[in-house]
C-alpha cells in the first residue's frame, strides 16, 4: 500500500471540515476523489501534506505514520503535492521554478531532469527563461506539475488539474498524467470532471460535504448511476 | 563647484551603511514579512564590537578582520535572538512583532550602556585610508572613497548571490510563498535563519565601517532605524536595488539639505518622501502589496456597549477617584494628574490602533504638539490658561491631520514606519529649531493659572476632562462613524463597495486621535510646568503603544486599565532602577510572547470561558458547518 489514510478530521478554527475521511492507494495506481465545489477534496490534500494546522487522524506513507511531521518532511520523503491555485512563483523563471522544486534522488520512485520534463512537457522548454507571471494558465499548470515532479516524488496529490483549461491542454494533461502513471508514479487526482477522471483512473473517491460516501473501482461507479447523479455535478 | 562635488561625494559615502542596512531590513521582511525594529540595534552593535576587536587587535588584519569578525559575531547573536523569539512570533499579528523586536532594541540600549559605558567612543582610522584626495583645492578623505566603491560591489555580490545560487532562488520563491516553498519540501525553518543572519551581517557591517568615521555612542540605533525606515519606504520594502538607490538619494538630500536649510535638514527629505508616497505609495521600486491578508483576532469576542450595571460600575469609580485628594497627599496627587493625562494618550491611540487598525509608532508627535501649542500660546502669546488649553492642541491637529494624510495612504507595517518617521522628524524640529523651541533646553514657566495651582484643583481638572475625553471616544466607537472605521479596518474591499470612503474615514480617524493626544499633551505642560523635546520622543511612543497593549489590543477599555497600571508601575521602576529601558523592553517582548490579550483581554476570556461552560450544561449546541475548501 503507498498511502493510506485513516480518521482523518480537519477543522479550520472552530470550523469542523472533514469526518473520519479514510483513503487508500496501491502502488502505481491513480485514484480520483470526486466532489462538487467545496465538498472538501482542497483540504483533503492539504491536510494530507500537513499544510492545515488543526487535523487528527493517521496518514500513513509507505509504511510510516507522517501525521506529525512537518510539510516539508512529509514531501521530502516522496510525498509531492500540486495545489489548485498553482501558486507559480511569478517572478522566478520557469527554470528556476523548477529549481525550488529539485530533490535529491529516490531509490524507489523515478528519477526527473529539467530536460526529461522538457520533453513530457515540450511547451515549458520553449520558454525556460520567461517569468512565470507571463505564461498562460494552460503552461503555468503544466509547470506545477513539473514542479513537483523535481522533487522525484513516488506520490503525487494533483489538485484539480484540468480546471479552467482549454480541452485541448486537457488533452495534453491526460497525456502527461498517463505518462507520468507509466513511470511509475502513484497519482491521487482530485477532480469534478468525471470524464477527465474516467480517462487516467483505476478507482474513484467521492467526498460530500467532508465525508467519503463512495470507494470502489471506475466500472463500480458506473454501474451505481444514482451515486453518480447524486454527488456529482454532471 | 569643487565645493558641490566633495559635498556630493560625502552623501554617497554615507549612503553605503544606509544601504547596508536597509537592504538587510528588506531581504529580512522579504521573506519573514517582519519589519525588524532591531535592525538599528544591531548596527550599533556591530559598531561596539567591530570598536574593541579593531582596539584589541593591531594592524591592517586587525582593523579589516576587526569589522568582519565583529559582523559575524553579531550575525551569530541575530541567529540566537531569531531561534528564540522570532520564531515564536512568525505567526502573530504584525504589531506584535513590531513591538517585539522595538523591545528588543531598548534592551540592547541598556546593555551597551553596561558593556561600553555612556561615553562616545572615537574609533581607529582605517590602515591604508587615513589621508585624504586632493580635488580642486578641496579635502575627500579617501575612507570615503572606500566606501563610494564599497555599495555598489556589495549590492553586485548579493545580486550574484540571489540569481545565481539555489539558496538565492529559495529566498526569492520564499519571498512570494513561502508555504508553497515548504510544500515543495524546503524546511522553512532553515531558510528563514539563514536570510535573518544574512540581514543582520548586512546591518552589523554597515555599523562596523561607519567606526571610522563617527564616534560611537548608544542613540546610534534609533538614529539610523528612522533613516532607514525613510530609504525603504521610498525605495520599495523588498527591493535591493530599491534599497541602494534610496540610500544614494536620502544622503544626497541630507548632504545639501544642510546647506539650504542648516537647521531642519530632515524637512527636505521628508518632502521627497511625501511626493514619492503621492505618486507610488509602494516606493519607487517596490510593487503594490496585494491586501494584505488580515491575521484573524486573538479574540472573537464581538464589542458591546457597557451594560446599565457596567455603567454604575464606571460612575462608582469615577466618584471613588475624584475623592482622591481627601485622603491623599501633593505627591499622589500629582502622580494622579500624570497616570490621568496618560489614560488620555493612551485612549486616543487606542482610538487608532483598535478601533481604526492603524498602529502608530509615532503617537507622541501629537502629544507633543499639543504640549508645545500650550507653551508657544501661554509664553509667546501670553494667552490665559483655558484659552491655551482649548487652543494648544490645535497644534495637533494640525500635525495630525498633514501627516496623517501622508500616512493612512499606508497600512500595517509601512503605516508603522511612517508614522514614526514623521515623529522623528518632529523631535527633530523640536530639538534643532532652538530659537522658536528652546531646543534641548524646552520651553520653562508655563505654569497653570492661581485657580487650577493646587495638587488637588489641577487633579480635578485632569480628571475630569480624562472623563470627558474618554466617554466621547467610546461614543464613537459605537457611532456610525465608529462602524464605517471597524469595517474599513476588518475589510477594506468590502467597506468601499458599500460606499464607505476608506481613506477618508481613517483620516478622520487619524486626526481625532492626534487632536486628543494633543489634549493630553496640553495638560501635561501644565502639570510639568514646562516643555522638552522628550515629549515627542519615540520612547513615549513605545510607552503609548505598551499600555494599549497592555490593557488589551482587541477590547474596548484596554487602554484605560492599562494606562493606570503602567504608569504607575513605570513611575515606581524608575525609582527603583537604572536599567529601566532593560526592564520595560524586557516586559514588552515578554508580554508579546506570553500574554498578547493583556489585562482586559484575559480577564473577558475568562469571563467568556465561564460563560460558554454554563451555556453547554443548559443546552448541548450542535453546530455544523458548511464543509469549506
């Protein structure tokens, strides 16, 4: 098992966001967590990377419990995340976005360079010394992910990739996802877009209203259509 | 002509430790968003220790080791002071950690006092820059010519060091986000040490090769924070080159602002400042802040206005002080008069800095006005003594309302530094302008007339326009007026599109306070019976700003409270001790790390914990809420 989550409950201040959320992943698979807007995917992954200060629960990663740990420990040990704001660096060039994103080699995930991301995403190598204030929103996801991707993770949170792109860089992501699959990268995707989900995943999450209602395989969602209609926004 | 160029040359010689300074100042509040207040201590430290290690040690390897030992040593104490209580703070509201590090600095005043003593120090000349270049008949002492050459090589290194290095990178993504820097695996921790050790080298170094040139003394730290506050806020907080051009330009103007006007050489470049905030209130070459993202409150406790029974409560002690002097002596009396008059200085800043979310750094300026408005009238102008006291502090609202124009263009940290910029420049005035102001001499016999004389009679009357002043203020803060300032504060977005003029209601703001500070300050040249640059002096700034916080940034009559129990604790400690700036910056950091609520704070959180226990016996509330990204 790479990841798994168990009693996950979040609060931000005296708000409680998450119930009991409990998520696993296998090695090398690709999961979705589906929801509608606000139902707690964002947090699911920020509390996953100890990004919300106030959680309880277990968050194991290969084997290890890293609830305790700080942000950056739990991404050093392999753990990348790709936020949905993209949060680019605006005023360092894509180059040296990447740089803030490079880790040392992992025995155990695959290895990434600046040019091997260069050709997953030939856009970026077109432009490595432009600002990342003055790239489209389509480069500017592609380069959180190869951001991330730096850090040679052999996980990756993807926080709504396709979300506000054009379909043809949807296109493009699905191919970079796929892509990233074959090298052996487990994958978490959070979408709303069940298509693009259905296109890169083994299995599917749906969280509502900070709760898991739904775990199973993508051909066990489509054969409940009345969960389908019900969480998702179609 | 020979005359303009050597003139010229020595502003750009005083430029490179200004520019060492303010850009360790902004590479420090780039990434840690800390405005550090210490930094001019640590310049003046840099200068103590670079003094004794170039004394010890004899020497052209003694002197130039000197100066970068003496940085380093200081740079390691900056490490030790950002590990211990910087990072307990990193999270809190930015006033807090403007007082923190303003704390801090006080301390390091008494300490070099212990270590070095009062005296000025003449430091070594530097071995290989003792003479001087001859130009056209004109001296240039080549130290300074050494320094001309220093800023710019120094200002080559860090660019080399932020766009070459990955830790330079680091810095600059941090600077952005830095939560999406640890996201990416970067131990934050780390980095925000390393950038604070760099700042502090920056400052201490400027410090070291000033020795050279000036003596060393312990106001060195104040004297340079203003100048530097000045320089980032024209050059742009955050920006280096923003830094270095600033610094070339306020030494410039101080170079020949002392030939136009030799005694108020600090109004030119308060009037470059003015025109750069008009036209790029972010500085020449910063960039306009996002709004700033509000720290959520220490407290959630909506205001109320006072119950019927507080009320009572209030009028009972009110009553129980007017009947004071039929028990108490002169000295307690007047000791009374003083702690009254503070509770008016401290209510108006309070009006400010919690009701309007603007933290002055700088509020004594209008105290002081205030007191000198009471001086000029009842001296120069010979007025009768309500006369002088209704018309003193017009002053201050004058002062106020200029520089509060200027300054509400601001907000958080660059507001701070402005605010205290501009009472620095009052203090100046005060202090230099002696033929109007007496200088450091004040202005004497300005005595209260026969029928306010007695301990007991001007106790009365301080006390009861204390009350006056303090029920109108609290009037407002639940008027209209008071609403538009608390939205315009709790959401400046959001209080313009319901049509609240932002700027317009915190100018108001800012004027009513200073007209009260300057109330106070009437009152108290009368009490003191004279007037002295002192009372505009940041330390009673600071005093302002630690008996608000004291009482309770986030209540209503925290100032109140706190007033009357720091002045009377600070009147009694300075009986007691010497060391009373150790003390009291010891208390402020103190109080910043272990009690932010202050008195009243803590005790409505009791009250409040009480009450909410009740609350969950007599019904079990669930309350859900909406699940949020």
């Amino acid at each position: 098992m790479k990841l798994q989550v168990a009693d996950l409950n979040s609060f931000y201040g005296p708000a409680h966001i998450l119930f009991d959320i409990a998520l696993e992943v296998g090695e090398g698979e690709v999961v979705a967590l589906l929801g509608r807007n606000g139902a707690g995917k964002s947090t699911t992954f920020r509390s996953i990377v100890g990004l919300v200060e106030s959680r309880s629960g277990r968050i194991v990663f290969e084997g290890k419990d890293v609830s305790r740990e700080p942000t950056h420990a739990i991404v050093r040990g392999g753990l990348g995340y790709v936020p949905e704001e993209r949060r680019i660096f605006t005023d360092l060039t894509v180059e040296e976005n990447l740089e803030v994103g490079r880790q040392p080699k992992r025995p155990n995930a695959p290895h990434w360079t600046r040019e091997k991301l260069f050709t997953l995403f030939p856009n970026l190598g077109e432009m490595r010394n432009r600002p990342g204030g003055r790239m489209s929103g389509g480069e500017q996801q592609m380069l959180t992910i190869a951001r991330t991707l730096m850090g040679n993770p052999s996980l990756v949170l993807l926080d709504e990739p396709s979300e506000g792109l054009s379909p043809k860089i949807v296109e493009q992501m699905v191919d970079a996802i796929l892509a990233m699959k074959k090298e052996g990268v487990s994958i978490v995707v959070s979408e709303q877009n069940l298509h693009f989900a259905r296109l890169i995943s083994d299995r599917a999450y749906i969280i509502e209203r900070g709760k898991i209602c739904f775990g199973g395989t993508m051909a066990e969602l489509d054969a409940r259509p009345d969960i389908r209609d019900a969480h998702l926004s179609l | 002509m020979a005359f303009y160029f050597v003139q010229f040359l020595t502003g750009l010689a005083s430029a490179a430790s200004l520019f060492l300074v303010a850009s360790g100042l902004s590479i420090i509040f780039g990434v840690t968003r800390i405005v550090n207040f210490a930094h001019g201590a640590f310049y003046m430290l840099g200068a103590y220790v670079a003094f004794t290690l170039t004394e010890r040690f004899s020497g052209a390897l003694g002197f130039w080791g000197g100066i970068v030992v003496a940085a380093l040593i200081v740079a390691i104490i900056g490490v030790l002071v950002e590990m211990v209580l910087l990072r307990r703070i990193y999270h809190a509201p930015e006033l807090f950690q403007l007082l923190a590090t303003f704390g801090l600095t006080l301390m390091v005043q008494d300490i070099v006092v212990m270590i070095w003593g009062p005296d000025d120090l003449l430091g070594r000349r530097a071995p290989g820059f003792k003479g001087a270049v001859d130009f056209f008949g004109q001296n240039i002492p080549s130290y300074d010519l050494f320094l001309i050459a220093l800023s710019p090589i120094v200002l080559g290194i860090l660019w080399l060091l932020f766009q070459r290095t990955r830790w330079g990178v680091l810095v600059r993504a941090a600077t952005q986000d830095r939560d999406m820097v640890a996201a990416l695996g970067v131990n934050q921790k780390w980095l925000f040490t390393s950038v604070f050790a760099l700042g502090v080298f920056l400052a201490a170094l400027g410090g070291a090769l000033q020795i050279p040139r000036d003596a060393v003394h312990h106001a060195l730290d104040l004297r340079i924070i203003v100048e530097v506050f000045v320089v980032v806020v024209i050059g742009g907080l955050g920006s280096i080159i923003g830094a270095f051009v600033a610094a070339v330009l306020v030494s410039e103007l101080n170079a020949f602002g002392i030939l136009i006007f030799p005694k108020i050489s600090i109004i030119l470049v308060f009037l470059v400042m003015a025109v750069v905030l008009i036209v790029r209130p972010w500085g020449l070459f910063g960039k306009p802040e996002a709004a700033a993202r509000r720290t959520p409150g220490l407290t959630v406790t909506p205001w109320r206005p006072l119950t019927s029974g507080e009320r009572l409560m209030s009028l009972g002690a009110l009553v129980l002080a007017a009947m004071m002097p039929l028990f108490a002596g002169n000295y307690a009396l007047t000791v009374g008069s003083e702690i009254a008059i503070f509770v008016i200085f401290a209510a108006s800043l309070h009006f400010l800095m919690s009701v309007g979310g603007l933290a002055s750094f700088g509020h004594a300026a209008y105290f002081g006005l205030g007191a000198y408005g009471v001086a000029f009238l009842a001296k120069a102008a010979g007025l009768p003594m309500i006369a002088s006291l209704l018309l003193g502090p017009v002053l201050g609202l004058l002062g106020a309302a200029v520089f509060g124009f200027f300054a509400v263009q601001l907000s958080g940290v660059y507001f701070a530094m402005l605010t205290l910029a501009f009472a620095q420049i009052v203090w100046s005035i005060a202090f230099q302008w002696v033929e109007v102001t007496g200088g450091d001499n004040g202005i004497l016999g300005v005595w209260p007339e026969r029928w306010a004389a007695s301990p007991a009679n001007f106790y009365w009357l301080s006390l009861g326009i204390t009350a006056l002043v303090v029920t109108v203020l609290r009037v407002m803060v639940f008027s209209p007026f008071g609403f538009a300032l608390r939205a315009t504060r709790d959401s400046p977005l959001r209080s313009e599109a319901i049509g609240i003029n932002g700027k317009r209601v915190q100018w108001t703001a800012f004027v009513i306070s200073g007209t009260v500070a300057g109330i106070g300050g009437a009152l108290f040249a009368y009490l003191k019976g004279s007037v002295f640059p002192d009372s505009v002096g940041i330390s009673l700034s600071v005093d302002a700003l630690v008996m608000v916080l004291l009482g309770g940034v986030e209540t209503v009559s925290g100032a109140v409270i706190g007033a009357i129990v720091f002045k009377a604790a600070n009147i009694w400690l300075v009986s007691q001790t010497d060391l009373s700036k150790l003390v009291l910056g010891g208390f402020i950091v103190l109080m910043v790390v272990a009690f932010p609520k202050g008195i009243v704070g803590t005790l409505e959180t009791i009250r409040n914990r009480r009450r909410s226990a009740e609350a969950k016996k007599s019904a079990l509330v669930t309350s859900r809420i909406e699940a949020a990204e």
